[in-house]
C-alpha cells in the first residue's frame, strides 16, 4: 500500500510539472491553420514537424526525444480553443508553441495562463502578448505590430513628407495594433498626412469596394495592414484598377511569397515591407553559415518544399529559437524553468537572423524582437535597404 501510494505521489508530482510522460519525450503543441484563408501559413508547422524529427535522429535534447504535434485549427479561434483544450487534456503536451493569429491565441490566452502552461513565442505581434504581470505563461515570437508601423511610418516622413497617406486595415487587434503604431510615428501631422481610412471584416469575401474608395481619395502612399488571402486581393486589386501608390506597404506577416504569387509577382514589384530574417533567396547571403544551414536542412528532411516561400524559412527560425530555450532548461523541463529560461535571453544569436540584430528578454520585458530593417520586392525576391531600425 505505501508503495502504491508513493507511485501515485510520483506520478501526480510529474504531472503537475507537465512532464506526465516520463523523462524521455518533451511534448510541444501547436495550432495553425492547415486549412481556411490562412493556410499559407501551414508550411511553418511543416518545417518545424521537420526540424524536431531532425532534432530527434541526432539524439533529442539533453537525451530527450521531442514530440511535437501539431494541429489545424482553420484560424478559427472557436477551434483553437478545441484543439488547444485537446493538446493539454488529452496529449498532455508541456506548452503551446507558436501558434498562430492575435484572435486565435486571444482566445486560449487566459485558459493556457490559468493551468500554467507556457504558450511560447505566440506567431502574432499584438502589443497584448507583453504582459508578464498579467500574463506570465505569454510571450511573444515576434516584433510588436506597433513597432512595425513606426518604422514605415518614420520612412514615409523621411522619403515622402508631403505624402496623401491611405489606410486599409483588418478590424481587430491585428490591424489597430499596425495602425496605432503608425499613427504614434506621424505625430502631429497623421491628421493632416492620412487623407483616407478603410477596414475589412476577416469574413468578407472582398476588399475591392474598399480599395475603389481609398484610390478616389487621391492618396498617393497605401498601407494595407493586411493579412492572408486579402495580401493577395490588395496587390491585385490595387493593379486592376490601375492604381500606383509612390510607396505601397504591408506587414511582415503578410509578406509570403505564397500570398503574392496569386496577386501575380509583377503587380508587388516596389512593394515595401520589413524582416528581422535573412531573405534566404537573395544572393547576398549565398555564402553565409546559417542560410547555408538551413538549405542543407531543407535538402534534406523537405526536398519537394518550395524554397522561394519565406514561411519555410520562418518556420526554421522559430524552431532555432525554442531550440535555443530548451538547450538552456539543462534537464529541468518544468514548466516553470521553460518560462524562466525563455525570460533570460541575452543577445542570443539565431542562423537566420540580419546582422547586427539579437534576441533579448528579462522577467519584465517579454518582447524577444525588437528590430527590423525595411525591405522591397524586385518581382523575385525580397531586398532589404537602410538600416537597422528599432520603434523608439
């Protein structure tokens, strides 16, 4: 009896500290959306699937195996909360890992916090995700939506201070987020400068009435804080209707290759977005180590990926970074030490990261990235000009 009782002590212990399958398997979950008008973005959780069977065959972490499983959830917050409910009950996985989407990840964000589990790296750059106070099971994958709308804003005023400024964005925290920061950068002359405003609903079959009503406007500048199928219906209703914006904006999150080739490549020409990523199709990084890495990652666990695609390559970066977190826990998987690990980055180095940019984080500052360099696309590939630019 008394040893029948210390195994249920042992096993309830373990999964309080969510390692409920024994030391040798990490368990990490994720949705995404395999399916529905994001799914482009599904090729990120192929990567990572790829990435962790490689991780596996040299041996796992720290004499662990990873078990990583991953789950579509349609970018319908109704279902991540099934699935996610399903990854922790039923799977028992030890954290969420980047998922995707502000909605989405808005809507297991209390659940995740309130069983303690880690919901790592969130794929969203909504300024609510760097909360630790409230939040201490949260952080953010990537730049802040606001951070990113001050470094185009800051381009606009330096490039084109005179500029008729148009505003198309998504109506929810994803787009508010992009157009505060925006705002926040003009200052004093946003109310004189952005001449037209538009949002669309995530449900809306179309944006073009929306588009006709910016261009009537007579702006000059258009920045679309977009995101998925509407990326390409933006760039290619803006072509049709034979509209030219000087400078043409869109986040990072919506500048996939996989969402401009349906607008057709040539209408994104001089298109302008930011990465903190190495762009791994531009020939300036042929030779480096870690591009160089990531090719011969893909050769061979994703020889039939289309490598044009940038979320194959974001997929990797994410994966480097947890990578970097799990490597620092040392043995201790609890989820505590995950949380605890993943707060103290110090100017840690990523393969695919631009030079000159780290990541760091503390107890209180939960944002890892927190700079980006402006790009433009040439109708092959992305091209990064300027500096290295942060939102202050």
């Amino acid at each position: 009896m008394k040893l029948a009782a210390a195994l249920i002590g042992l096993s309830l212990l373990a999964l309080a500290s969510g390692s409920a399958h024994g030391s040798d398997e990490i368990r990490i979950g994720q949705t995404l959306p395999y399916s529905g008008p994001a799914s482009g973005f599904g090729a990120i959780g192929r990567t990572q699937e790829a990435f962790f069977e490689k991780i596996n065959a040299d041996g796992g972490i720290n004499g662990r195996k990873v078990k990583f499983i991953t789950l579509d959830d349609a970018y319908s917050p109704p279902k991540t909360v099934e699935q996610t409910r399903k990854l922790v009950e039923q799977d028992e996985v030890l954290m969420m890992f980047g998922s995707l989407g502000t909605a989405t990840n808005s809507a297991v964000q209390r659940y995740l916090n309130g069983k303690k589990v880690p919901q790592l790296f969130v794929l969203s750059g909504a300024t609510k995700w760097v909360d630790p106070q409230k939040y201490p099971w949260t952080m953010p994958g990537m730049a802040a939506y606001e951070s990113e709308g001050v470094v185009y804003a800051k381009h606009v005023l330096r490039t084109k201070p005179g500029a008729k400024i148009a505003i198309l964005s998504q109506n929810d925290d994803f787009g508010r987020d992009y157009v505060a920061g925006f705002k926040r950068a003009l200052g004093d002359k946003a109310a004189s400068m952005i001449i037209a405003e538009q949002t669309y609903e995530t449900s809306a079959p179309t944006i073009s009435s929306q588009l006709s009503t910016l261009k009537s406007s007579g702006a000059d500048v258009l920045f679309g804080a977009v995101l998925g199928k509407f990326t390409s219906q933006m760039i290619k209703g803006v072509a049709e209707i034979g509209w030219k914006p000087e400078l043409f904006f869109v986040p990072t999150s919506a500048s996939s290759i996989s969402f401009l080739e349906p607008a057709g490549l040539d209408n994104a020409v001089g298109l302008i977005s930011s990465s903190n990523q190495k762009d791994t199709m531009d020939p300036q990084w042929a030779s480096d180590p870690g591009v160089k890495e990531y090719f011969a990652f893909m050769k061979q666990y994703m020889p039939n990926a289309d490598l044009s695609n940038s979320n194959y390559g974001a997929g990797y970066h994410y994966a480097t970074l947890l990578m970097t977190v799990l490597k620092a826990c040392k043995g201790d998987f609890s989820r505590e030490n995950i949380m605890r690990q993943a707060a103290s980055l110090k100017e840690v180095k990523l393969p695919l990261l631009l030079p000159g940019i780290t990541v760091s984080t503390g107890p209180d500052d939960y944002l890892p990235f927190q700079q980006l360099q402006l790009r433009r696309f040439n109708g092959k590939s992305w091209v990064g000009f300027g500096d290295v630019l942060d939102d202050r």
